[in-house]
C-alpha cells in the first residue's frame, strides 16, 4: 500500500539535488520504499522535469549551482504546479524556513537529516495529497498563532508555550466554535488514546487557560459539560 496512489500505481517523486552521493543515496532508498524516483543534478533540468512530468511529491534542495530551489517552487507555483514540495536545506535559520513556506513549500529538512526522517515526511506529504499547507497564521479574535515560528501572542503580548500545549491550541484554533471531545483532543495532540476518565486534558487545558485566558478578555477556551472544549469568541450581549 504504501508507495501507491488510490489505483495502484506507484506514486512518482522528483528529487533536485546537485550533491551526486546525496542525490544517488536518496533516490536509492525512496526507490526501494517502493517510489518511482527521478533525479536531477541542477535546478533548470529540474525545473523541466517538474514542468512536464506528474509527480506526486518534489524534493528540492535550496542550494543548486544554477537557480535554487526557491525559484523553481515559486516559478512552478505561478505555472498552476501544485504537488507538494519538501525542502532540503543547510540552513537552520527561520528566515530560511519562513521564506520556503511563504512560497508555498510543505515542508523541510535540515541537512545533515537520517533518511528514515525524510521518508516519515515523504509518507506524511502523500498522505496529505496535493492540498497546500503555505497557511501561517491562525487568529481568534487578539489571539494570535505563528505556525512558522510556533510562536503565540495575545493582544501583541508574547506568550509562551510548551510544544503539546501549541498543539493544543492550534488544534482548537483550527476548529473554532466547535466542540472538540476529550477522546478526539487526546488521539490528535497526544496521538494516543486515553481512558474517558483520565484527566490529562483537563490538567493541560487548565495551563493553557492559564497562559491564554486568565490575564485577558474575554475569555476564549469554552468547557462544554459533558462533552469537551472549543475555543470561541463569546456571544455579543447587547
Ligand atoms: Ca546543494
């Protein structure tokens, strides 16, 4: 199954990569996961390869001797090209990051990476099909999520959060004004399922309220007895 499209086929990856050992090694083990893998050396012969063949899935590196890895994502994007794109590259740095999301990257990897991380991504990206993931903020009324940077404010006011409690919220913020059950918020932020009694999420929700909540208002985090959270802007009295 994995390494196939919904009709059987195998799914098809471009990769654009200029260092030879890198490229043959990559292609190698995308290939024997079961991929139908192109390779190109620099940045023009990739970009024509993507221009013309369907892939699935691209992977560009950001350093090439000829155009980098930006211009080709952001000339393939202006062409209507949509297929998901993960970047690899050398640099750390958030500006790096920011600028490969903002033109419309799905993902990236710092190099040196273990392949076993890049096909976790390659996997992840597929699964996500061809829907783009370029969305780098979420709000609700002040409050404010930087997907990019993991970073919160409220009111302009920086917050401070722990990963499991920005997954937390992101995953409220997401689905504002719905009422999201325990059992749903446990299986999506702790990828576990936890016993209806636990209290897991009522201790994290408690945090979050009070990093996001308490010093502010109104109120956004809602308990629905019975049922779960939701995050809300509150119903206007007048
Ligand atoms: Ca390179």
């Amino acid at each position: 199954m994995i390494g196939k499209t919904d009709t059987g086929q195998a799914m098809k990856l471009l990769i654009v990569e200029d260092e030879i050992k890198t490229g043959e090694y990559l292609k190698q083990g995308l290939s024997e996961a079961g991929y139908v893998v192109d390779l190109a050396r620099n940045g023009m012969d990739g970009y024509h390869l993507a221009m013309t063949e369907p892939y699935d899935l691209l992977i560009l590196d950001v350093m090439l001797p000829d155009v980098n890895g930006w211009w080709i994502l952001k000339s393939l994007r202006e062409a209507g090209k949509e297929a998901p794109v993960l970047f690899l590259t050398a640099s750390d740095s958030v500006d790096d990051r920011v600028k490969g999301l903002e033109l419309g990257a799905d993902d990236y990897l710092v190099k040196p990476f273990a392949f076993a991380e890049l096909l976790a991504r390659v996997r992840t990206l597929l699964r996500r099909g061809a829907v783009p993931a370029t969305e780098l903020y979420l709000s609700i009324g002040d409050l404010e999520l930087d997907l990019a940077r993991h970073r919160v404010s409220r009111g302009g006011r920086h917050i401070r959060l722990t990963a499991k409690e920005f997954s937390l919220l992101e995953l409220l913020v997401r689905r504002q004004g719905e009422v999201l059950p325990r059992s749903l918020i446990a299986s999506q932020v702790w990828d576990m399922n936890f016993d209806s009694d636990t209290n897991v999420i009522d201790v994290a929700i408690r945090r979050l309220r009070g990093k996001v909540d308490d010093h502010f208002e109104p109120k956004l985090i809602q308990t629905i007895r019975g049922m779960g959270y939701m995050i809300d802007l509150p119903d206007d009295n007048t």
